[in-house]
C-alpha cells in the first residue's frame, strides 16, 4: 500500500485500510451502520460502555449515536474494515413496501454484534469489486445491495426489525444528566440539541436554567476540568488528554489550559 491511511468512499458502502494506529477523537452516527472487521482491533466507547471488535466479527451500530473509536492494526500490520450505511429513506422505502414495522422502541446497545453467518460472508464476497461501485452509474446498484443487506440482516436476526425500522426521533431527555455523561464528545451544539429532542434555542435557554452558563463555556470549563484531573491525578500526557476530553487540536487545548490554570498543561 502507498501510503498509511487509505480510505475509499463509496456511499454508502466504505472500506477503509491503515497501516498506523489511529485515534479518532468522536463521531456521530447519523444511521445504521453494519460492519465487517477484516482484520485488526476497533476499540469503541458510548461513555458508558467500552466495546471491543477483533478480526472476523460483525457488528450493528445504531443511529443517533456519539462514539469514541480506536483503530489498531493486527498481526500482519493493517486495519480493514468494511462497512454499508443504512439511510433512513432506502428504510422507510422498505417498510412501506414490505409492511415491516415496529411497535416499540427496543432498548439495545449503541453497538450491537451481529452473529456470524455464510449468507452474510456471501455478501460481503460480492462487495469485494469496490472500484466498479465506485462508479457514478453505479449509485442504482449500491442502493440495491444496501436493501439486500436489510432482508439478510432481518434473516440472520429477525429481532433487528425493532432497531432498523424505528424511525422515533430522540424524545425530550434529562438535559442535566446526558450532558454530564456526554460534554467529552466534541460535537456542535445543533447535535447536542437535536439528541436531547430540543431545537437550538429551547437547549440553550434549558441549559442556561439548569447550569447557570452558557453551553459553549460550560463545556469548556468542564473539559478542562477533566482534562486537569487526567493529567494531574492519574498521570496521562497533555497529548493524549486533548482528545479524550473534547478538543479538536492540542494548540488550542494548550492555550485554552494555560488561559484557565495559569500554567502549561505539560507543566501540571
């Protein structure tokens, strides 16, 4: 391989191949996404779970979700993976024409792991052409394997009709609460409203009512904070820290450190 990180984008189907470990700071999951570890570790946290996928595993990460990840190589020097978004219109598409619908709202990890299975191995064999779905004539055809992977993935595990065909928005949540599990996750405050079932301006005037500051400067202080106990009571480096808690660069986490504690955070 050319170089270290190589990733091509099909839309909506993405393989991605690294020959370096890779830390992604967060991502936000705006659908279904199934996945298929070819080879080295994804290490993956929701904040409150950790959840570790190996080489040779399937797994199904639902919607609205905000995840920490971690790409390691394996034995043989690279990361692989395979992975088909689900829209939510290719799936109201389909729950329309086949009548599959849900009643409730299945309570499930943020990651679920998908069994093993050859009908799923087969199909994963005839993405493996991935420069010809590239191809803009194409799009039909990568529509078409995205609601072939719906119908195995329904075969394989019937119980996921209750995941894959929730179409419920976030619903009005405990503002205080999800903000105290989530501030570490570096996304925009449009995101934080919209997963907390609120427009932008009810979340800013909640916020502001239950913390007394506004969101952008809570957030910031918060971060540090953390970011102040990591580096001082449990010994981990400025340069790992930054992005554990929240920021985007170590420029700015340094200079925004030294603004509020007066001192390097490589000095603590």
């Amino acid at each position: 391989m050319s170089s270290s990180h190589d990733h091509q984008e099909l839309n909506p189907i993405t393989y991605s191949c690294y020959s370096r470990r890779v830390r992604d700071g967060e991502q936000f999951i705006p659908n279904h996404v199934f996945s298929f570890q070819i080879s080295g570790t994804l290490l993956m946290t929701d904040g409150d779970r950790q959840y570790i996928f190996q080489e040779d595993s399937f797994r199904l990460t639902r919607r609205n979700s905000l995840l920490k990840f971690t790409k390691q190589p394996g034995a043989a020097g690279e990361y692989k993976n395979l992975s088909v978004f689900m829209d939510q219109q290719t799936l109201k598409e389909l729950s329309l024409a086949y009548k599959y619908e849900t009643a409730k709202h299945m309570q499930t990890p943020v990651v679920i792991s998908i069994p093993a299975h050859e009908l799923l191995r087969s199909y994963l064999r005839s993405l493996e052409p991935y420069d010809q779905l590239l191809s803009t004539e194409n799009a039909m055809l990568r529509t078409i394997k995205v609601k072939e992977l719906v119908f195995l993935l329904l075969k394989v595990s019937p119980a996921l009709k209750h995941v894959l065909f929730d179409f419920s928005e976030p619903g009005k949540l405990d503002l205080e609460a999800f903000m105290n599990k989530n501030f570490r996750f570096n996304v925009s405050l449009e995101r934080f409203a919209y997963l907390t079932g609120r427009s932008l301006s009810t979340f800013k005037r909640d916020f502001e009512k239950i913390f007394s500051s506004r969101p952008g400067q809570w957030l910031q202080e918060k971060r540090l904070k953390e970011a102040y106990f990591l580096i001082k009571e449990k010994g981990v480096a400025p340069k790992e820290v930054y992005v554990d808690v929240g920021f985007e660069d170590l420029s700015h986490f340094s200079f925004a450190f030294k603004k509020m504690y007066g001192v390097a955070p490589s000095k603590v």
